[in-house]
C-alpha cells in the first residue's frame, strides 16, 4: 500500500525566510510518481510540479525547489525567500502508474498536509 | 482554457436527504476523479470514472455514487445523508490513458454541509 506522511503540520516563518516542508513516501512500485499541490484559503489545490520516481534531478522554479532523494524516500520542498502569499496548506501526493493496477489504481495518495503561515 | 469547474459552490442539506454534485473537465481529459475533504481528514479518494467507466473507488460506503457523462462530466451522488459528510468535496480531472503519469488538476471544490 502507498502512504505519504508529512510530520511538519504547521510552520510559521516571517517574511523572507527560507522554508522547507518535508515529505516522505512509501510504495513498492518502482515507477511512480510524486506530486506537490498548493491549496490556497480559496479550497482549490493548486499543481505545482510533478517528479517520476526515475529522474533524481533536483528542480528549481523561481524560489520553489524540490529535493527528490530515493535512497530516503523523500521529497521536500522548499521555498525561498517566502512572502506572505505563500501562506497555504501544501500537499504533498503519490500516485502510481496507469498500467499498475491493484488498490491503488488511479488514485493520489495524499499527506495530511502542511499548514504554511508566513507573517510580515 | 478553462479549468476544472464544479457546481454548486456550496450546498446545505439535512440528514438523510441527497446530494448532487458536479463536475466538467478541463476540455480533452477523459479521467474525473473525485475527493472528500474533511476537517482534519486530508484528501480521501472516492471514485475514479474514465471513459463513462467506474475504474476504482476509495473505502467509502455504497450511499456514494456517481457516473460520468459522455460529454466526461461527472456528478457524485451522496444518498442519505449524515452528518459527518460535511466536507468540501474535490473534483479533478486528467487526460486519462494518455497520460501516464495520472497529473490530476482540480477544480475549487463544492463545500457540503449536512444539518
């Protein structure tokens, strides 16, 4: 069975600090795929970048970063420099591929989420 | 491109009663899934449906139902109705088997509350 659990439930930093919000995972696939979505206090989640369990490369998009370490069954997030309109709860999400079948077919398997304040 | 719309944006029903929820995709997806949102819960999965099929459902009790359209617009169906449905309740969609990599993209939720 898949499961992602992020620890850090709530975080609160100040304007222009540096965060890091961790995530780790466990499946037995060895294809996969994780997902990081934002939810915003408007309820919608929010895409923000996809990683395949086969591309260890770490990825940088303006201040967000994404850690993908195998070896650990990690992927954390980071951002940098944070403003307060990066206040929102983060998500972070599992998923297998189509073809893989069984329970968890077609679905993400989510964390609980962490709570990011940031504070001006 | 429009996203992923879902409607109403809020119901109110009482127990035992029904509710209807539903969902478009973005235009040229093929896959809706849906998602209960409760406090202190995190995302559960409830249902899967591509290409008018139920493809799989979370642990959820039959009184949750639902179909999808041949345009692939879904509705989810919550019959009699208890209190500890109250959630916001999470549509996505993704292109289906043509991607493999299951990118789900949601729409802003419709919250239900059950008096």
């Amino acid at each position: 069975a898949q499961k992602v659990t992020q620890a850090q439930t709530e975080i609160s930093v100040v304007e222009k600090e540096d965060v890091t919000l961790d995530c780790v995972y466990e499946t037995r696939d060895t294809t996969y795929y994780l997902f990081w979505y934002k939810q915003p206090p408007s309820g919608e989640l929010v895409f923000l970048i996809r990683r395949n369990s086969f591309d260890e490369q770490n990825e940088i998009s303006g201040r967000y970063s994404w850690n993908f370490q195998k070896s650990t069954s990690s992927f954390n997030f980071t951002i940098t420099a944070s403003q307060v309109v990066d206040s929102a709860v983060y998500f972070c999400a599992l998923s297998e591929p189509f073809n893989a079948g069984g329970t968890s077919y077609g679905k993400l398997t989510f964390g609980q989420g962490t709570i990011l304040t940031v504070h001006p | 491109e429009a996203g992923v719309t879902q409607s109403p944006t809020h119901l109110i029903k009482t127990r035992g009663q029904q509710a209807t929820l539903r969902c478009s995709p973005i235009s040229g997806h093929t896959s809706v899934y849906w998602y209960q949102q409760a406090l202190g819960l995190g995302l559960q999965f409830l249902l899967w449906y591509d290409e008018g099929e139920e493809r799989n459902r979370g642990n959820f009790p039959p009184r949750f139902s639902g179909r999808q359209f041949p345009n692939y617009s879904s509705e989810l169906n919550v019959n009699a109705l208890e209190l500890e449905d109250s959630a916001l309740y999470l549509c996505a969609s993704s292109p289906g088997w043509d991607s493999p990599y299951n990118e789900q993209f949601f729409g802003p939720g419709t919250r239900l509350t059950v008096l």
